[in-house]
C-alpha cells in the first residue's frame, strides 16, 4: 500500500531542473569540504510535525489532509509508521527524530503506556532495518499531558517529577535499542508564568538532578548517545530556564553537567531569545557545545514560535559557516523541526516543504565553501585582531599585562594607534559575491 502514491523517489536534477519533486542542489553524494553532503548534513524528519501536525492553531482546529489517519488510535500508531518511513524513503532522508508520544500514544497508566511504546518500537526497528534510514534521536514529551502543567522535573509536586523520569528512562531505553545517535531535553514547560509562586532555586536544583540521573542511567544501561539540551526562551511558559546557549551553557558548567550535555540550536527559539540563530551557533560552537541543530526559521513579523521551514539562504549560508568551521555536526545533524502552513494541507506539501529545506541548507553550504576556500572573510577577522598577535596584545593574550604594566605602556607611548573601520558593508557586499 503506498500513501504518496504520485511521488516517486526524489531525484537530484540539478539547478537548471523546474520539477518542483527534485533537488537542485542536495546531491547527497556531492563533495563539498571533503565530506559527502549526506553525511554533513545528516537531515531528519521531525516525525512529531511531519505526521502528527493537525494544522491547529490557537485560533481553530486542525486542517491538515491526512487521509491514512483513521480508526483506533493504537492501531493507527503502527499503521503510521508505514506512512513516516514511505515518506521518509522517498524524500531520501537518512535520519528521523520523535518524541515518545508523537510515535506512541498514552495508555491507561504508564505499564500500558510502555507496553505500547515497545510495539511501535519494534516496527519502528523493523523499518529502520528495510530502509537504512537511522534515529538522528529521541526525546520525551514532558509537557503536553495535563499531569506537567507546573512543569516535568521542575514541577512543585515531586510525584510528578518521579513520573518523568520514568518517562525518560523509557525513552532513553528505546532510543537507545533504536540505535539513536542521540538524546534530546527541550524542557517543554521547565519554567515559570510568575514568581510570586516560584521557588527558582529548588526548580533549577531539581533540573540538575534530574538531568544528572539521565547521565547516570546512560552509564547503567551503555547508552553512548551525545545528550543535548536545546534552549529556548519562552512559550508555553513566560521564562523558561534554558533560555539561550549562554544560560544553557551557565547551568550545565553550574551544575557540573559540562562534561555531558551538548546543545541542539533551534533558529526560531533563537530569534525568541532576540538572538540570530549566527550567534547562537558561533557561540555555542566556540564554547565546542554545538552539537546538532533544529532548522527552522519564524516570521519577521510573527512574535511566536511559527516552526517554518528555513527558506532564506543568507540563514543557511551562516549556519553552515559555522558548521563547517567546527568541521561538521556529527553525530548530531539537522533536523527539519518545522511545519507545513495551516493552509498547505495536501499531503504533497510535505514533500515540497523538506526539498526546499534541503536545497537552500545545501545551497547555504556550497556558498559558505567557497567564502571560506576565498578566506577574504577570515582574512579580514585576523587581520582586525592582530594587534594582539605581538607586543602589548600578545602580553595581554599571556596573561603577563596588568594594569600596572598597561598603564605604563599607554603614558610612555602618548598616542595609542588610531582605530580602523569595521567594514561591515563592504564584508556584507562580499558575502552577496557569492550568492
Ligand atoms: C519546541 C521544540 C521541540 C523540541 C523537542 O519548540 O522545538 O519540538 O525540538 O522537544
Ligand atoms: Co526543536
């Protein structure tokens, strides 16, 4: 039975080609910076978006044509997969990523519930093994039930925070018998709508806690998976405590979490936090905690988390200058955590929505390596700092400067050398050379 009956296997036609079911420049095979584009990008299908997104809004119900989802809902879980892995194998997607109730729904208590989630899994495994296609990685949904309305590890009611880590260990288990590459914590609701009823300190202790317990059982059960902690701001709650990838980066190194958790960099959690999703990959990728990133992009003139899919190559041109500058994402990748418009309901939408994505991230790769293989770009930073490459610069680099020593220096020399321009619109003219 197949359920995208008029799409065949996506082929690369190259730039020239007007099919809007090819790729024009993802050619998986291609090699740009020594490395095949297959296995630089590591592209994923976010399954929660592709094959559970209704299409809801908080303005009306869902509109999405989806004619496969019928009957039990159980029965429909497994049935599913055929459809996600149908999809995916067309698309030519080599990872995909879930959470454990996109994939599996509850049952009446948690037994059920996993009993459940070990049905899925195995079809799961068994479609992974027919196709190749491989669990970039899993997580948990801690928010969505009405059991973490105060939130999962950091919620006020300790049964509820025993219940997630029986969630995650769970979900830890079947990533881990799926082969997953890797583990995810978005904390869903791990914040808080008003102080006046919040103890921050016990919720971020507690965060800790629970996240130092996922470690150990990584270790007790041989999960060698990279963990990764993905900020985000706000929504649903008003503060939430991974905020960007400097508080990320603050708790982890707080809590003695650093030597464990990577982070997964999402653009329009990015743009949330009123940072580009540049400097939250150059600053997670200088702290070497960029571990895989969630590509999507919001709307300049929506304020809230829209999860469309990234279209704007000036985007992927400066996430991948990123990216290849730490060499690659591995064993993280990128995952499409993005949604087809309320309006884009046909089934066929989806396609169009991961080729565009994957175009424009191969196009924003191609441009970024050929800026960095000219090096005028890097060439113009080193240039900018080299005043620290020898005399007064280089003591301050060492570590041999005081302000005994510098102020000496300043009133011996009389005049300091005189600034220079930053350039900035002829560097962003140099960039447009290449598009
Ligand atoms: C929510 C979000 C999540 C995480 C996984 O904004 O990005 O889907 O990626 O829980
Ligand atoms: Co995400």
């Amino acid at each position: 039975m197949a359920y995208f009956p008029e799409v065949p296997k996506i082929p690369f036609e190259g730039p020239k080609s007007r099919n809007p079911l090819a790729f024009k420049h993802y050619n998986p095979d291609e090699q740009l910076e020594g490395q095949s584009m297959k296995s630089l990008f590591r592209f994923a299908v976010a399954y929660w978006h592709t094959f559970r997104g209704t299409g809801s809004d908080p303005f009306g119900p869902g509109t999405m044509s989806r004619p496969w989802e019928e009957g039990d809902r159980h029965a429909m879980d497994l049935k599913r997969v055929d459809v996600a892995f149908e999809f995916m194998d067309k698309l030519g997607a080599p990872f995909y990523c879930f959470h454990d109730r996109d994939v599996s729904g509850e049952g009446d208590d948690l037994k059920e519930t996993n009993a459940l989630f070990d049905k899925v899994a195995a079809k799961l495994k068994e479609k992974q093994e027919e196709t190749g296609i491989k669990l970039l990685w899993g997580t948990a949904n801690l928010f969505s039930h009405p059991r973490f309305l105060h939130g999962a590890a950091t919620s006020c009611n300790a049964d509820v925070f025993a219940y997630a880590a029986a969630q995650v260990k769970k979900a830890m288990e079947i990533t881990q018998q799926l082969g997953g590459e890797n583990y995810v914590f978005w904390g869903g609701r791990e914040g808080y709508q008003n102080l006046y009823n919040t103890d921050m300190k016990r919720e971020l202790d507690h965060l800790a806690k629970f996240m130092h317990m996922a470690v150990d059982h990584a270790k007790q059960i041989g999960f060698k998976g990279t963990f990764l902690f993905e900020p985000k701001p706000k929504e649903p709650t008003k503060h939430q405590y991974d905020f960007d990838a400097a508080a990320c980066c603050n708790f982890l190194r707080a809590y003695g979490l650093w030597d464990h958790v990577k982070l997964n960099i999402e653009t329009n959690h990015a743009t949330l936090a009123g940072h580009t999703m540049h400097h939250e990959l150059a600053y997670s990728s200088m702290q070497d905690k960029l571990g895989s990133i969630d590509a999507n992009t919001g709307d300049l003139l929506l304020g809230w988390d829209t999860d469309q899919f990234p279209t704007d190559i000036y985007l992927t041109t400066q996430c991948m200058l990123v990216i290849l500058g730490q060499k690659g994402i591995g064993p993280g990748g990128v995952n499409f955590d993005a949604k087809v418009r309320r309006e884009s309901f046909e089934p066929i939408d989806l396609f169009y929505a991961h080729i565009g994505a994957m175009d424009t991230f191969a196009r924003g790769a191609k441009i970024a390596a050929a800026i960095r293989k000219e090096g005028r770009l890097a060439e113009f930073v080193k240039q900018r700092y080299s005043s620290y490459d020898s005399g007064i610069g280089a003591d301050i680099e060492k570590g041999t400067a005081s302000f005994e020593t510098l102020s000496k220096y300043v009133l011996d020399k009389g005049q300091i050398a005189p600034n220079q321009s930053g350039r900035q619109e002829w560097l962003e003219n140099l960039v447009n050379e290449y598009l």
